[in-house]
C-alpha cells in the first residue's frame, strides 16, 4: 500500500516538474495566455514580478485542468468509438490492431493499457511513431502515462524509445 502511494507521489512530482518545465518553456519562448496574464497582474496589483510566479502557477493549473478535460472527453468518446469498432468479445491489444484506424486519444489509451505487456513491444513501438508522425508531443504523453499508470509506465515508455532510437 506504501509503495503504491510512493510511486503516485513520484509520479505526481514528475508530472508536476513537467508541467512547470513547459510552461518555463512558454515563459521564455514568450507565449503567454492573455487571460491568465491579466489575472495574474490583477491578483497581485500591478506587481509584475509577482504577477509572473502567479502566472506560473495558474497556467500550470490550467494545462492540469486541460488535460483533466481532454482525458473525460477521450474516455468517453474512446468508450463508444470502441465499443462500433470492435466487437464487445474481442480484446484490443496491440497485436490485433490497425494504427490507422484509431484517433490518438485511442493509441494513447492502448499504449497506457498495454505498457507493461513485452509480448505487446513491436506494436508498442509502432504506436509511439504513429503519435510521433502525427505530431504529438513527447512531454503530453509522459504526462498522460504519468497520470494513468505511474513513474514506471514513464520509465517503460522511454524504454521503448531508446529501442526506436537503436534501430
């Protein structure tokens, strides 16, 4: 019980560390969201160097709360798309799937649900470049795997990358 609370604290802090990153990244790339800016000065009276660690923190929260939104969204929408898809007998594994035929929201979800499983690596693997191809960031999926199954669901996926990268 200790060890499972020790991981989702591990993973809560890597996915935290990841989430402050990126929006440093905004910060310095000078993306910022308007509104959450405007807050930001609001909340801290024209304190510009205040308003920026109230920036931080709200804009953190709000890719917290996005992706909160977009996992609901996908599992609902998964939920059904899956179930026109495939029959209700038949198990999706990655062995038995066509990467074209499913949204990124639905890789996602078979490589969360699938992460652990060797026998499932080839297509694993060929999942990862597909969400590559289509443009999906990196730091969006370690957040996601982060969020469904942990720090070792983290370490298995760059596993997997570090197989792409040796090919």
């Amino acid at each position: 019980m200790f060890e499972k609370f020790r991981q989702n604290s591990v993973a809560a802090r890597l996915s935290n560390e990841a989430l402050h990153e990126q929006v440093g990244k905004e910060l310095l790339q000078g993306t910022l969201r308007t509104g959450l800016w405007i807050k930001a000065l609001a909340d801290c009276g024209g304190n510009i160097e205040k308003a920026k660690s109230f920036y931080i923190k709200y804009r953190v929260q709000s890719i917290k709360d996005d992706m909160e939104l977009a996992s609901k969204i996908s599992r609902q929408h998964n939920l059904s798309e899956t179930q026109e898809i495939h029959p209700k007998d038949e198990e999706i594994k990655p062995s038995n799937i066509q990467i074209s035929d499913f949204t990124d929201e639905q890789l996602i979800n078979i490589l969360c649900e699938n992460i652990f499983d060797s026998s499932s690596g080839n297509q694993l693997e060929k999942i990862i470049v597909a969400l590559q191809k289509r443009d999906i960031d990196f730091d969006t999926i370690d957040l996601i795997v982060a969020d469904r199954v942990g720090a070792e669901g983290v370490e298995q996926l760059d596993f997997y990358r570090s197989c792409l990268k040796a090919e």
